[in-house]
C-alpha cells in the first residue's frame, strides 16, 4: 500500500519531459526528448518542462499587468500556450502506401496485357502454321492423285 501511494505521488514527476527539435546540416529536421549530439546541428527546445503543481513561478509585475498596460509588441511574441505543429508522418506514409499501391496495380494491368499479346501471337502462329500444314497436305494430295491416274 505504502509503494502505490509513493508511485502515486511520483507519477507527475515522472510524467515531465522535454522535446527537442533537432536540424541537421543538411536540412533534415528530426525531434527527440534527448539534445541533438555536438556537431549534428541546431537544436531547439519546443516544449518546456511542465512546473510543478502549486503556484506559478511568474513574476509579480507581470501578473498585474493589464491590456492596457501591455506592451503594443506583445501581440508579436509568442504566448506560454503557443503549440508547435509536427507533420503527421503516418499520413505521409499512407500516401506512399497509396501510391505504390496504384503503381502495383498499373504494373499488374500492363502484365495482363502483355500476356494476352502473347497468347493470342502463340495462337496466331499456331493457326498460320496449322494452315501451312493443311496447304502442305493439300500439295501432297495434288501431286499423289495425278500419279495414280
């Protein structure tokens, strides 16, 4: 009983984490929980830890300030609740799913097609050499009926 209630108070502690948007040299733009490696790029942090439960660490002058009082550059200057978007990657993946999917298809249809072509010139050749074989019989035919007469 005593371990959940310790686990229990410890799940918040464990639940903070950072995200850390890395850019390589190249352009590539990876994010992970752990600082890129010295020398593999830029990193920024986009999420801040979340701060313990209990009151807020914000300074006395700013929690008194009112719209008035704000700054005309305030609106410039992201917010505490500004969410940073990262594009869906599965999405992505479905695409090319689709995509070589449709390819797949096209490929099968040209096979079909292919196969066809040569089945019919098999049949093609085979009836051309089937009447070549009737001309040939018919010429043996010719030349055998004048000999017997």
């Amino acid at each position: 009983m005593k371990l959940a209630v310790i686990a229990l108070l410890l799940l918040p502690v464990c639940a903070q984490a950072q995200v850390y948007k890395c850019v390589a040299p190249d352009g590539s733009t990876s994010y992970a929980t752990v600082p890129c490696p010295e020398g593999a790029g830029e990193t920024t942090r986009i999420i801040e830890p979340v701060p313990p439960s209990g009151a807020l660490n914000i300074p006395y002058s700013e929690q008194t300030q009112t719209e008035e009082d704000a700054p005309a550059d305030a609106e410039d200057k992201p917010s505490a609740t500004t969410v940073t978007g990262i594009p869906d990657s599965e999405e992505s993946r479905r695409a090319q799913k689709k995509e070589q999917m449709r390819e797949d298809e096209l490929q099968h249809k040209k096979d079909l097609y292919d196969e066809a072509l040569r089945k019919r010139e098999r049949l093609e050749n085979a009836e051309q050499l089937e009447r070549l074989e009737r001309l040939e019989r018919l010429e043996r035919q010719q030349q055998t009926i004048p000999q017997s007469q």
